[in-house]
C-alpha cells in the first residue's frame, strides 16, 4: 500500500485548482455553485486517485472535504460510462454509521450531480421502508445506506449488490467504534470483486488496515497530516464551573451578542432533554436531537438550525461527526466528552470553510481528568475563562501552563472516587 502525507491546510492561490483535477465542466460548475475554488488537500489528491479508477484508502479528519473528494469523481465516472440504469440494480454502494452522515452525503450527490442525471437514494432505519425499497426497485446509481437498514432489505430479497462497480467506506473508524464492521464485512462479502473501493477514515486502527488489506485491491494510502489536531480557526477555551452553576453560564453564553447559531453538546440523551427545559425556562428556544428522537423529529430539528430558524441545538454525540451546518458560531461542551477524540469531532462543527468560530468547554472538578486527556490529545493547553482552579499535573503538581485562581467550590465531592461519579451521570 502505497502512502501519501499532506498537510491538512488550503491550498494557497495558484497552487492547485478544481479544473486542474480532471473534472468535467458540469462538475466544476457544481462545485463554483456552492461557492468553493481551491481543493483541500484531500480532494486534490483522492480525485484524480479515484477517477483513475485506483482503490483508496484515504485518512482525513473530519471538515476536510472528504465527501466531494469520493463524490465528485463517482459521479464523473458513473456519467461517462453511460449505462442505462436497470431496474432493481444500483451501481455504486456508499456505507455511512449514521443516518444523519448518509443523509447528508446523499444531498452532497444530489447537489453536486444535478446536470449528470444520475439518480440517488438512501436507505436508513428509524423510517417506513417503504419508499425505499420502490427505489431500490426502480434501480439506482448511487445508494447510500446504513448498514443495518441495508441488511434488512438484503435479508427479505428487496435489495441485490451483484451489480455494485464502486464501494465507499464511510468514516470506518466511526463504524468500528459503533459496532458495525461485522455488519460491513457481511455486506462485503455480497460484492463481486471486480469493483473499485474507496475507504475513508479519521484513524486507521489495526482493524481497519486489516479489512483494507482484505477486501482492497492495492490500494494507495492518501493521509492528511494534521498540523495540529484542532482547527487554527477554533478559539478554544474552558469555564470551570461546577455543575449546578451550568445551566446559568450556558445562558449567559447563549445571550451574548456573538452567539448566533449554537450547537451544545452534553454526554447523554437525558442531559441533552434536560438542557433544552432548563432553557425554556430561560425562555431560550432549543430542540434536542438524539437517538430517541424520531428521525423526521431530527430531521426537522436539523432543518430548523440550518436554516436560522432555531439559534440553538443541543445533541449528544450523535451529531458530533456527520452534521454539516454552515455558519455555526459556537460550540458549547456543556458535558466534556470521555473520548478526548470525540472533542475533535465535536469543535469540528464551526470553524469551517475558512470560517473564524469559537469553542467553549465546561469543566466541573469530576471532568478535570477528562480535560487533561483533551490538552494532552490537543498539545494545546485550552484558554482559561472566568476564576480557574490550579490543574494538577499527574505527578500532583501544578501544571506549568495553567493561570492559578480560586479553589473549586466542590463542597467535598471531588473526593468521591471517579467510576461511581461517572456511572451516576450516565
């Protein structure tokens, strides 16, 4: 497996086009409607790799661009091979662990292959199968699915992958973490071999460089080198507060003049429903989505915040990876993550697009170690806001980088051992 390393910044000006890729005037057309000019550096080396028909093992984190880095060359190619589309097939197959992500890629085709005349479809669960499957029937170019839904409809015979030329792998990283690789690994095994496969992915564990080296043929290795694991355009910062005092800060943040579209993150369904009441209280408008809300609540929800109707959305993880909104001015962790990787994902939702945005942590004496594991992730110690306490090293001495302040007021319950406190929250 050949490997490629880039850095994960733009292209400066004159450096490398869209029309220098090899893509068709229609494409390119797509690609100045929604307002871009220069590709990131994953778009400029995966599409040329992909339109020349190689297998793909790409490593980009989330914001990079990677969906039109798959979809633009899919679509070019599925174009030119001028194929009637026959009923009951689909030509191209991408896997997605959410519904949220494949719905969102599924527009990415839709917009960016509008003067193509190929068709899209996405299968998910959480709806009526029912649309889906008269899809399905009619025959598609590309499907975009989640893999259980899709085992499902291959499981009553509603849906046939004899037919499928190219195959995406989707945030494969995610799909482990979740669960699914026994699931992905038996849709692949309904595949012919003659196809091309593009997997996409933030880390390439052990696992997954074993299901490339499985089921890819020769694939060249594409690796978006971060120069550091957040974004330059992230002001990040952190409140400590403790958590009775949350819900007054978050108001506050919530009332500031620069808090124009907002996205909270809390740690379970429970807290994030909580949020939004404490919040009405406030006579601040929220909705929650998580995975107990319905997929049209979500959809709706999400449709609400992309479109300025709703100022602030509040979410569990669910939408920490996957959720592409333009224009999301902060990002609140109202509950630190106990992945520090998943605080990647959750500041990558603003800061996008060349766009400035602003990262707000809350951190109560329990979540101090889930913050050190976040600046040892980051190697950037984040901004301090508000009184801070000193951050003990792991040695028991106070950190070097740290501004010194005021004690917590914890009342003595920072000495409650960490596993109980953290089985309580849940």
């Amino acid at each position: 497996m050949s490997t490629l390393s880039l850095p994960q910044e733009r292209n400066p000006e004159g450096h490398m086009r869209f029309e220098d890729l090899g893509l068709v005037p229609s494409l390119l057309a797509a690609v100045r409607s929604e307002g871009y000019s220069l590709p990131t550096p994953i778009q400029a080396e995966a599409i040329p790799r992909a339109l020349a028909g190689d297998d793909l093992v790409a490593c980009a984190q989330t914001g990079t661009g990677k969906t039109a880095a798959f979809a633009l060359p899919i679509l070019q190619r599925l174009a030119a091979a001028e194929r009637a589309r026959e009923r009951g097939t689909l030509r191209c197959l991408v896997l997605a662990p959410t519904r949220e992500l494949a719905l969102q890629v599924g527009e990415s085709f839709e917009v960016y292959g509008r003067g193509t005349g190929l068709s899209v479809a996405v299968v998910h669960g959480g709806v009526s199968q029912r649309p889906q499957v008269r899809a399905l029937a009619e025959g598609v170019d590309v499907l975009v699915a989640t893999p259980g839904r899709l085992l499902d409809l291959l499981g009553q015979g509603l849906a046939r992958l004899d037919s499928v030329k190219i195959l995406v792998l989707d945030e494969v990283d995610r799909m482990l973490d979740m669960g699914f690789l026994p699931d992905v690994r038996r849709i692949l095994g309904r595949l012919t071999r003659n196809r091309q496969t593009l997997l996409f992915s933030a880390t390439i564990p052990e696992e997954i460089r074993r299901l490339a080296e499985q089921f890819l043929r020769d694939p060249v290795q594409v690796r978006v080198a971060p120069v550091t694991p957040a974004s330059r355009l992230i002001d990040q910062s952190v409140h400590f507060v403790e958590r009775p005092e949350k819900p007054d800060l978050l108001v506050r943040v919530l009332e500031g003049p620069d808090a124009r579209r907002v996205l909270v993150f809390t740690r379970t369904k429970r807290g994030a429903d909580r949020v939004v009441k404490l919040l009405g209280r406030s006579r601040i408008r929220a909705q929650a989505i998580h995975g107990n809300k319905s997929q049209g609540a979500r959809g709706r929800s999400l449709e609400d915040f992309r479109r300025g109707d709703l100022r602030v959305l509040v979410a569990t993880d669910l939408a920490a990876r996957g959720l592409d909104v333009d224009g999301i001015s902060h990002i609140v962790n109202y509950d630190l993550p106990h992945e520090p990787e998943m605080y990647i994902h959750r500041i990558g939702r603003t800061g996008r697009a060349e766009t400035t945005g602003a990262a707000l942590s809350f951190c109560d004496s329990t979540e101090r170690p889930l913050l050190a594991a976040i600046e040892r992730l980051t190697r950037h110690p984040l901004r301090v806001i508000g009184a801070p306490t000193p951050r003990v090293a792991s040695g028991g001495t106070p950190a070097r980088n740290t501004i010194p302040a005021a004690r917590f007021r914890d009342g003595g319950r920072g000495s409650r051992p960490r596993g109980r406190r953290l089985a309580r929250q849940r």
